[in-house]
C-alpha cells in the first residue's frame, strides 16, 4: 500500500468560538492510500488545543510510510494498525487518517460500505445536533434560525454568561439542546445547581462539565444529576472507558481521539457491556471524516457531526444532510468522492 498526505488549513463559516480560545482555523491533512489502482481516503484535523499540528502530524505519517509498505495487499486492518499505533505515543489525529484511509480502501477492495462492516443499520433515523456559538443576543437570533432544520441544538459553555445564552435561546426555540461544558465548572456544588437549573430548560445531557481531574466531583456530580453527564475530555482512548465507568453516564467518541474507526467501534462494545450511552462527535472536520464517523452513528444515542456544515469550503462530497438528519450512502468504504477543490495529491 503506497500512503500519501496533503496538508489543508480548514477556515470557519463565521468566526467560531470555544472554551478553549476563538479560532478561526484549523490544520487538516488528508491522506490517501493506493493498493492496485483502489484508492482510499482519511483525514486528520488537529485543533490546536489537542496539541497536534501539521508538522507533527507530517513527520509521523511520513514514517508510517515504511510500516504500511511491509502489508502490501494485506487486509488485516486490526494487524496493520496495531503496527502503527506502536510506531509512537500521542498522535491520535494522524493515526485516524491512516484508520479511516485504510477502511476506505478495504471496503472498497472488498465492495462494501464501512457501515456494514460494522453492523450498523443506515436505514435508521439519524438526527445530528447542531452548533449554536457564544454570540450577541441578535446573533444568538440568527444562529436559532439557521439551525430551523436541527432538533437538537448545541451550546458550549464554561463562562459566567452561561445561564444567559441558554435563556436567549429558550426566548427563540423550545428545542432539544445538548450542553458541553468543556471542563469549564470547578466547583461541585455550583456545577449541580447548573445541571439542575438545565435540566428544567430542556437540556438532554452535560458534556464534561467539570475538568477531567476532578474524578470524585464527577462522580458526586453524575450521581445526583437528573441528566446523563458525558465524558469528553475525559476519555480518548478504549484504555480510558475502564476509568470512565460509575464516573459519567456515557462517552462522547471521536475519531481524532480514538485514533480512527476500529478503536471508536471497539470503545462502543466496551461502553455498552458497561451500560453507558454513546455519542459520536467531531472536530473541525470535513465530509470526509465526519462521513467516516458517520458509519457509526446509528449505533449511538447522540450525534453531533456537524463539521462539514460550519466549514467554508468542503474538499469531498460524502454524507449528506437533510430535515436534521444525516443521510449514510450505499458507496462502499466511507463513502466520500474527493472534490475539484481537493489538490496536492
Ligand atoms: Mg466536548
């Protein structure tokens, strides 16, 4: 298998805002890998505060280069990437572009879609939320009717006007909405009182409301919610679920934590033995890697892939979204097809 990569800088549709600082753009790589004429795709998005960046993401899958070359022809994916996650510590996001490269070409060597591979039923009914950013109260009127088509919105918190955002929405739309603290609570005491003023507001569920550190609040915190608390922050990796479980009701999985689908597929076992809730989430992503998350969704009880609709210029046509729902194809791999737009391969 012949691996080659492109660097991309993802700009925003509108200056987007988290807890963890405003961006307005984020370093992607795409991968491709070749066997035969076959040719499969992944991608890497590495938001700054995860600590990846082009050039760390570059020198890794340049290596990984030399590993995937010794399983020409091999459909071993468990085998290969165990290889690569071997290779080194971290570099989660590079890893899942080689992940979601590899099930790409795999599936579409063996003719078959990534959600079959996986049992995952792309008939059922898969509603995405849709993010709704710190804004001026006008703002805040927009964003609510661009969402018209999402049932279920969502809202990053973790600052002092937290309370004032949810009611500036609640004037506009009674809607489901999904909150992610982002690790933004350190007080216990406070946190519960948000979860429970939330929890009459129509908030379905908290994610990461307190830093991950704090595991004993947590747990005080999730005993006594009345809604599902999600670990984010908190669990990257199928090693973290153990830890996770008894703590927070459920996980948020990603690709670019998980380092890709085979261990995002493995956590969902893992988690449900458990009897924990799934989410399936995104980074700044294009439809290439939401369209691989994707694969999963109908085997989680919340989704929220909506990176490509935030995005100014989307490099594949894959997924599509329609009536607040995300609608899988019947293409085999991930489903994506690389667009006019997509140059440096
Ligand atoms: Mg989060």
């Amino acid at each position: 298998m012949k691996l080659s990569f492109a660097p991309y800088l993802l700009k925003f549709k509108r200056p987007f805002s988290i807890a963890h600082g405003s961006r307005d753009s984020t370093p992607v790589i795409f991968t491709r890998l070749d066997h035969e004429g076959v040719v499969g795709y992944g991608e890497a998005s590495m938001p700054p505060y995860l600590g990846e960046t082009h050039e760390t993401a570059l020198s890794f899958l340049s290596k990984a280069v030399n590993v995937l070359d010794k399983f020409r022809g091999d459909d071993n994916i468990a085998m290969i990437l165990e290889e690569v996650d071997r290779m080194a510590h971290g570099n989660t996001a590079a890893k899942a572009s080689i992940d979601i490269a590899l099930h790409d070409l795999i599936g579409k060597i063996q003719n078959r879609s990534c959600h079959e591979m996986f049992g995952a039923d792309r008939t059922k009914p898969v509603f995405t939320a849709y993010t709704i950013p710190m804004d001026e109260p006008e703002g805040i009127r927009t964003r609510v009717e661009e969402a018209q088509e999402y049932s279920i919105l969502k809202v990053k918190m973790g600052s002092s006007d937290d309370k004032k955002l949810i009611e500036e929405i609640r004037k506009h739309t009674s809607k489901n909405i999904m909150v992610d603290a982002n690790e933004g609570w350190k007080d216990k005491q406070a946190a519960l009182e948000m979860v429970e003023w939330l929890s009459h507001r129509n908030v379905q569920m908290v994610e990461q409301p307190m830093p991950k550190e704090q595991v004993d609040d947590t747990a005080w915190l999730c005993e006594r919610s009345a809604i599902p608390i999600i670990a984010d922050e908190a669990v990257k990796r199928l090693s973290d679920i153990e830890k996770a479980k008894g703590i927070y009701t459920g996980i948020n999985i990603k690709l670019m934590k998980s380092t890709g689908l085979h261990e995002a597929h493995k956590m969902i076992v893992q988690a449900r033995k458990y009897g924990m809730k799934i989410m399936i989430g995104c980074m700044s992503e294009t439809s290439c890697g939401v369209s691989a998350a994707a694969q999963l969704a109908p085997l989680a009880d919340w989704i929220d892939l909506d990176g490509p609709l935030l995005i100014k210029e989307d490099y594949f046509s894959g997924v599509k979204f329609s009536a607040g729902k995300i609608l899988l194809n019947d293409l085999a791999g991930i489903g994506v097809i690389p667009l006019k737009t997509l140059t440096g391969f």
